[in-house]
C-alpha cells in the first residue's frame, strides 16, 4: 500500500519533470517562475507549467500573440515580453489573467494597440509600452485600471495623449512620456492641464518635450503658458460641456481631426484682428484727410489769388476814359454854341 503510493507520487514527479517544462525553458518551482529568455523562441512555449506566475520570454522572436495566448497560466503575475517583434496584439491576447500585475511590452515593434486588448486586467500595476512604434492610444484600454502605478510609453510616436486615457489610472505614480512626437497644440492642452495637477499630487514623470510646432520644438509642453493655447474648434470638451455648441449639431459628428494643421496651431501671441482694423482705419481716415486737406488748400490758394486780382482790378488805376461819351460830349459842347 504505502509502496504503491510511494511509487504514485514519484511517477507524478517524474512526469512532472518530463513535461512540466517547455523544452527550452528553465523551470524554477520554489519561485513557480520559467525563463525562456534568449532562446530564438517564435511563439509562445505551449506546455508551461500551470502554476506560473513569473514567466520570462525577453530576447526573443515572438511575433503574434494570439486570443488567450496564456490560457495555460492563470496564475501569472509577471510577464516580461521585452525585446521580441510582436506588431498586433489580439484583442483577448491576455484574457484570463486576472492576477497580472506587471507587463512588459517594450522594444516590440507595435504601431497601434486596440482599445480592449488589455481589458480584464484588474490587478495590473505596471504597464510598459516603451519603445514601440505607437502613433496613436485610445482614449480607454478597457475599463479603469484602480491599480495601475507605472505607466510607460516612452520611445514611441506619440503625437497627442487623450487625458480620458489617464483619467481612468486614478493611482498612477509613475509616468514615461518622454521621446515622441508631442505635438503641442490646443489638443495637448488637456494633458498638460492634467499633468499639472498629477504632478502637484506628487506624482513623477520624465517631460513632455514638444516636437512641433516649430514655434515650441524642443520646450517642454508643462513650461509653456496656458495663455498661448488657443481653444481648440469645436470637438473642444470644454464647448461640449458648457454647452456652446450648436442647438442642431451633434457632438459625435464633429470631426475631431487628430492632425489638423489650420485651425488650432499654437500660435505666438497673434497681433488681435482688432488692432490690425484700427491701424487699418487709421491709414485709410489719414489718407482721405490729406487729399481733403491738398483740396482744402489748394481752393484757398486759387481763392485768394482770386481774390487778390480782383481787388488789384477794383482799387488800381482808374478805368481808362470812356471815348465815345466823352467824344459825345465834347461835339455837344462844340455844337452848343454854334
Ligand atoms: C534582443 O534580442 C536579440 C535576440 O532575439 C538579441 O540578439 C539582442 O541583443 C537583444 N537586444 C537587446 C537590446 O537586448
Ligand atoms: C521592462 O523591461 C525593461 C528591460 O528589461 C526594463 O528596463 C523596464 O524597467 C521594465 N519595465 C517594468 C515596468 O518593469
Ligand atoms: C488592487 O490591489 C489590492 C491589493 O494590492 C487588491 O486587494 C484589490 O482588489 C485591487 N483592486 C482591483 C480593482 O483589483
């Protein structure tokens, strides 16, 4: 009886070890960690041991994570995913791993990330999606994260960062923002403003260095007065809020241009339209002047001329004699006293 048992327990343990570790991997079971780090892997070893909760799989070639990729460890706290060439990650590549705590994405080659992907994740503390080719993050990666701390996208190319997206970590401690392509126009303003208040919070990050426009390239976005921000058109969440917007137009229709260069470029205080009228006025009321002024002038000269020559006709010499009446009279007075 009790050799048979004996023998049971030690068949499990050699099974175990047979087939309780991927073949490349080293097993470690007093921290239930596996390191398959640096071993040219393509995907995902498939027979990992269940109770897993440190699974190391940096250095390698993993290209694609497919839905449930890591259905084999429910118990996973750490997955580390640095340095391989993953570009699309499935919608439910990390579904069921409830007690995930930290994820490490970066140096993989990700241009964009689907707004559910990391849904189902309500223990994740540590985020880290540095390194990475991502233009663009949704406005929400799954319902809020209440336990995410560390949050990090630097090293990518990121032009705008939604502050709805930061709004749903209320603990995060710790941002990575630095290196991308901030694009520090009226869109940005919401992140700055709420950057401002993380940081009076006590929360740490490395900068937001704006890369354009030209006006502000290389200035850090938190040092750049709120006054030189102009309102954003429309789509703005202020306008929606407050109620500005059109009686007839519906917000979800208006565009919201992500890269629009016209309309809201941050400006270097513009000279007010205002001002350019009033000078405008000015030249346009001075030029009229002076032509009514040359014809002012220019009448009072030929008036006194006038004038002048009419009283030198009038007060000068006398008119010269009038011949014939004078003719006249003389024939009747030499007529008379004939
Ligand atoms: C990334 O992993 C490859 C092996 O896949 C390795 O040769 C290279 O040195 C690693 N790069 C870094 C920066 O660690
Ligand atoms: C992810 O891995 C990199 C490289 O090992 C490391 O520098 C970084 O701190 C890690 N991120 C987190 C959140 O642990
Ligand atoms: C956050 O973490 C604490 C323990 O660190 C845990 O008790 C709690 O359930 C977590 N919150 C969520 C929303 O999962």
């Amino acid at each position: 009886m009790k050799g048979g048992l004996l023998l049971l327990a030690s068949g499990i343990f050699l099974l175990q070890g047979a087939c309780g570790c991927p073949e490349r991997c080293h097993c470690h079971s007093s921290s239930s960690s596996v390191d398959c780090s640096q071993q040219g892997l393509l995907e995902i070893p498939s027979d990992l041991p269940p109770q897993t909760q440190t699974l190391h799989l940096q250095d390698n070639q993993i290209h694609q994570l497919p839905a449930f990729a890591f259905r084999a460890v429910p118990q996973l706290t750490t997955l580390n995913l640095y340095n391989n060439s993953l570009s699309h990650l499935a919608p439910g590549a990390f579904r069921g791993l409830r007690q995930l705590q930290v994820l490490n994405l970066t140096q993989n080659s990700l241009h964009s990330l689907e707004s559910r992907v990391f849904h189902s994740l309500p223990q994740l503390k540590e985020l880290d999606l540095s390194s990475n080719n991502l233009r663009h993050l949704p406005t929400s990666l799954g319902e809020p994260w209440k336990n995410l701390t560390v949050f990090a996208v630097q090293q990518n190319q990121l032009r705008q960062l939604d502050r709805a997206l930061l709004e749903s970590m209320p603990r995060v401690r710790l941002l990575f923002l630095k290196d991308n392509l901030w694009k520090c126009n009226c869109h940005l303003l919401g992140l700055k403003l709420w950057l401002e208040k993380f940081i009076y919070k006590g929360g740490l990050m490395d900068g937001v260095i704006c890369m354009s426009p030209d006006t502000w390239k290389g200035k850090d976005l938190l040092q750049i007065p709120h006054e030189l921000y102009q309102p954003c058109p429309l789509a703005s969440p202020n306008l929606e809020s407050s109620g500005m917007l059109r009686p007839g137009s519906s917000p979800q229709t208006v565009p919201r241009p992500p890269d629009s260069h016209s309309e809201c470029q941050l400006k270097p205080k513009p000279r007010p339209t205002n001002l350019r009228h009033a000078v405008a006025t000015v030249v346009i009321t001075g030029v009229v002047c002076g032509v009514v002024c040359l014809m002012i002038l220019a009448s009072t000269i030929y008036g006194c001329t006038y004038a002048v020559l009419t009283a030198q006709c009038h007060g000068g010499p006398p008119a010269p004699p009038n011949e014939p009446a004078k003719t006249e009279g003389k024939k009747l007075l030499d007529s008379s006293p004939a």
